[in-house]
C-alpha cells in the first residue's frame, strides 16, 4: 500500500495546459487530460503537504456525480478507465489509475456557480452583516448551519490570482450574457437539489456546492470535478444541530485546524500534524463509501493501487 501524497505530475511527451490547486491538465489536442493530485488548499492558499488518496477520492466521486446528473445537463466526461486511454497515456497508466479523467476540451465559462442550501462559511458570515449572500435577501432570525426555505445561488468571479469574489446574479448577466447566465444557474440549482436528496438518502447533507461550467460545440456543459469534499460541504446527518458549525466530511476540517493558528491565509501555508492528515484522509474515504454504491470496493482498489 502507497500511502504517499501526490504533490505533482510529471509526464514527459505531454504538454501541461494547466497547474491548477489541485489539478494537473494536459493537453491533448481536441481532449484534456485532468490528473487530480493529492495537494490540498485551504483560504485559496495550496499546503505544503498532500493527503493521501485524496486525488483519487476525488476524482472517483466527480465520475459518480457525472453519471447521476447526466440527465439533467451533459458534461465533459468521455473516460476514466485508463486501459482506454489514447496509447500515447499507455506509459503513465499506473500513475494515472483513479485519479484521471479524459475529457472534452470546452471554453470555460469564467464563474463559479456556487449554490447553497445551509447558512454556512462565507454565507453565514455575509448574512449576519447584510442578511442577504450575493444580493439575495434571506428571511431574518436565521442561526448558523440554519437550512434556507429554499436553496439559493450565489456565483462568485473566477479570479486567476487570490480570492474569488462573490458576485450577484445580475453582475454575471452583465459578464456573460442573460441566456448562459440563466442556463448555469437553472442547471446548478437542479443538479443540486437532485443531489442532496440523493444524499440525504445516504445520511449526508450537502451544505452548500460549487460547479464550473464551459461551452462546447456551441452547447453549455458540466466541467471540472462536482461534489466532491473539495468543492462542497459534506455533513453528517445524524449530528446535524442548527447554531453551530458542523462536523464534516469535508476539507473544512483542515480550514477549522487553521483557523486556530496564527497565520493570516497568505502563502506560504503551515503544515498539518501527522494526525489532521490521516483523519483528513479517512475523511474523504468515509464520503466516496457513503455516498457512492461502489464506494467501499473503489476505496479496496485505490489502496491497493501501486
């Protein structure tokens, strides 16, 4: 068993199109080649250490929700199976076993489509001065991790360098035209809600989620990783106690760490204890078993991966 972090891809012959947080993507003409490593960020910042599997975690969990929510909009997902890979990947196949996907090359659409269903994390903390996240008026009297009547979206810019900012509905009209603003917004609000009942089903609440969308032969599509422990938070149903934070399945149990050091967010990061890795670690693997239906036969294979 592996139990080192991924930090980084190197695949000579293949052109890197994009280091991102957490994601290494390689051009492969027509289609993108996506590696999910196992570094982690927190406040936009990437830690000096990984966790391990997370990559794999992650990338497992987005073909899952690819799958399910498929009705409701098509995505960029053409395979994650490496043995049919282009034979030019043949080489990196152990590498790239779990925590790869091949998948259309679409333009991106420059918003993050945040939808949220509980008063948590930056929401909360924009409702308490303004009762209103992005320009959406909340009833009053709400408490932390509160659900909300009904969930909302709240997009926020895709800013190359810092923080993304959050945004209003109608500042992204503005950007990019009423009709794709108004496809994003319909499909992440529908995708959602479809997920959380799936969730719940699962004793998991989705709190709140981010999607990325792009266009692709003239078509709005689902790009990047969905509701995953990095893009969303995932709470235990049977602790859930309104006026309070929430334990989580999540990465915001790293941030909570964090939150208790005196660093102000910018790089470079502190390091985690040896502890908050591991915990972190089955964190993630306690949400691909709940979640998906061959969660806990995915986590046998990925720790058995070279």
């Amino acid at each position: 068993m592996n139990k080192d972090a991924l930090l980084s891809t190197d695949l000579p012959g293949l052109k890197l199109f994009k280091k991102g947080k957490v994601r290494d993507v390689y051009d492969l003409d027509d289609k993108l080649l996506i590696v999910a490593t196992d570094r982690i960020s927190c406040f936009d910042v990437v830690l000096s250490c990984g966790i391990p599997y997370k990559g794999k975690i992650l990338t497992q969990l987005s073909c899952f929700w690819f799958d399910l929510v498929k009705d409701i909009i098509p995505n960029h997902l053409l395979s994650s199976d490496v043995e049919k890979f282009p034979a030019q990947l043949s080489k990196y196949r152990d590498e790239l076993r779990h925590r790869s996907m091949l998948v259309k090359k679409s333009r991106l659409i420059p918003v993050e489509c945040v939808v949220r269903g509980y008063l948590s994390g930056s929401g909360w903390k924009e409702y308490r001065t303004s009762r209103s996240i992005c320009g959406v008026n909340l009833p009053a009297g709400l408490k932390e991790s509160d659900k909300l009547p009904e969930p909302i979206f709240t997009p926020s810019s895709k800013e190359e360098v810092g923080h993304d900012i959050n945004v209003t509905f109608e500042h992204i009209q503005k950007q990019i035209g009423k009709d794709t603003a108004g496809k994003i917004k319909d499909a992440s609000i529908a995708i959602y809600k479809k997920a959380r009942d799936y969730a719940d089903n699962k004793g998991i609440i989705i709190a709140d989620t981010k999607f990325e969308f792009g266009v692709y032969n003239d078509q709005v599509i689902l790009i990047d990783e969905i509701l995953t422990p990095d893009s969303s938070r995932f709470w235990p149903k049977d602790a859930y106690e309104p006026g309070k934070g929430q334990s989580s399945f999540d990465k915001q149990f790293v941030r909570d760490y964090l939150e208790t050091l005196d660093w102000d967010k910018t790089p470079p990061a502190p390091g985690l204890p040896d502890e908050i890795i591991e915990k972190t670690s089955l964190k993630y693997f306690e949400a691909l078993v709940k979640l998906a239906p061959q969660g806990m036969k995915i986590e046998e294979e990925i720790k058995k991966d070279k």
